[in-house]
C-alpha cells in the first residue's frame, strides 16, 4: 500500500507529490483526491493493463466534477523522472506503465484514461471494440441493443465481453491473435453493422452524424482505429456518480443492469468478486471470419 508521509505518497521507490487532498472531486459522492488516490490503487492491477505502453490521453478536472476540464495528450511538464514518454505525430504522449505514473496523474486531477487502441510504436490493434453510443442521454435499450450483438458474434464463433462505457454507451470487446489490422476489423464491424441495422432498423443506426440518428443506437466500427481513442476498461468517469467503465457477465447484460450501477465506491468489491472478465476470455478466432469475407468480395 502507499505510504503517505508530509504531501507525498511514496510508492515502488517513487516520492509522489500530493496537493489539496481533501479538495471534492466528485462532491455529491464525496469523492475527495485523497479518497480517488485510494481508489486509483485499487483499480491498477486492473486499468494499467489495458493502458500499458500505449499513448494516452487523459481528461483532467482541476476543480472537480462538474467543472471546467481539458484533454491532455501532450504529456506536462515538468515531467518526473519516472514517467516515460512515445512521440507520435508531434505529440509526446504519456506512457501509463506503472502505480507511480497513475498516482501523479491523479493528483494532476485527471479524472479519465483514454489510451490508444495500439502499442506505441505499432499500427496494430491490440484487441477489437465495437462502440455502440446512444443518441439519447438516457437509452433503456442499450442492453437490449448489446445483446443483440453479442448473439451475432457468438453465432461467427466469437465469444466476446460487454463492458460499460462510464457513460451511457456500450463496448463489446474481442481478444485477437496479434497481427490482425484494423482495416480487417473494420470489414468484420461494418459486416456486423450492417446485419444488425437490417434486422432491427427502429435499435441500429450507421449514421456517422448525430443529428441524423434520431432516437437510434449508433453502431460505431470506425472509432476502433489508428490514432483512435476509447474509454480504457476499469477508467474512471467524469460523470454523476463517479462511474467507472466496468465489464460485465453477458447475464448481466441480459438482466438489464445500468451503466450507473458500477462507480467507485463499489468497484473494489465487484473486482474482488468478478476478477477481470476481459481477461479470463482467450484471443478468438476472428481470421476465419476475416477470410470468409475476403473470400465473398466480388471478383473472389
């Protein structure tokens, strides 16, 4: 556990510096920094596994929630001697590679922990997300809609987890063999897609523009891509009742929980419980459906 001595929280041999801990950061949940510290600890084994060595960016709240806040992908300076660092396209990104790192992030009020869908230094994905993001604030049938999707990628052989997003939406996650690209997955996505908006056109929606999509639930295969970004499980919201991104059983899913239920005043008992289901799901067979559908272009 860290050790707090006069400011500083010192952790793996690292002297943290830690500034207004009892400042509210979410205060309807009297979430303070110190507390969020606490529970970052918690959630490490958990989110630096899915932020490791990949180029984050963060959204940081300085006066808490609701408030003003910024993303940062530029990673700050003065920057401790620990934390290390990725350039791509201009931007030295922070690589979120340990509990010192988490902690200082922390302290800077950073609230949530978007990492890229790839390695540093690599064009590959790491695992396939399906984002479906609801049109309304409040969504009833995002379950429902979840649902409906992992029935279709079970029946392509594919055994998938749902995680909420801390938000309102929906990611399914599929494990992959590495070396697969993200213009294969995007073939599979909007194969997918299509199949589940042509069976439920009143729930599915591939309509990019918002404005376009009335009351439906946009089935997003083009956010999993290069230089793309999504909520990293096991991240915090910035949202009412401090929401964390949290995977979930398929009978879960099935029994209509709400992306609300999961926060971190409760996380570290359903962890404890549930263990990472991300995790336990072994890389599926997604080539064979990747050569299925390269073999029914037109011209094959």
């Amino acid at each position: 556990m860290p050790r707090t001595v006069k400011g500083t929280i010192s952790i793996e041999g690292q002297d943290i510096p830690i500034t207004n801990p009892d400042k509210p950061l979410w205060p309807e949940m009297g979430i303070t920094k110190a507390i969020y510290l606490q529970k970052l600890a918690a959630l490490a084994p958990y989110l630096l596994k899915y932020c490791r060595n990949r180029l984050l960016t963060t959204i940081r709240y300085p006066h808490g929630v609701p408030g003003e806040f910024f993303y940062q992908k530029n990673a700050p300076e003065p920057l401790p001697p620990y934390v290390q660092t990725a350039e791509k396209d201009g931007i030295n990104y922070i690589l979120l590679n340990g509990l010192p790192e988490l902690l200082w992030l922390g302290n800077l009020a950073a609230l949530e922990f978007h990492p890229s869908l790839h390695y540093a230094g690599s064009t590959l994905p790491c695992e396939w997300m399906i984002d479906l993001d609801p049109s309304r604030e409040v969504e009833p049938r995002i379950m429902e809609a979840a649902s409906i999707v992992g029935k279709v990628l079970r029946s392509l052989g594919l055994q998938s987890v749902p995680k909420t997003s801390g938000a309102t939406g929906i990611q399914i996650i599929v494990p992959i063999n590495e070396g697969i690209t993200f213009d294969e997955l995007r073939t599979v996505g909007h194969f997918v897609g299509m199949f589940v908006t042509e069976k439920h056109p009143e729930l599915f929606t591939l309509e990019r523009l918002k404005k376009n999509r009335g009351d439906k639930i946009y089935f997003d295969y083009l956010q999993h891509y290069q230089g793309k970004t999504l909520a990293a499980p096991y991240t915090p919201r910035a949202r009412p009742g401090a929401t964390v991104s949290t995977p979930l059983h398929w009978e879960e899913v099935d029994s209509n929980v709400a992306p609300t239920d999961f926060h971190l005043l409760n996380i570290e008992e359903r962890l404890a419980r549930h263990g990472d289901l991300i995790a336990a799901l072994a890389p599926q067979p997604i080539e064979q459906v990747i050569r299925h559908l390269s073999a029914a272009k037109p011209g094959r």
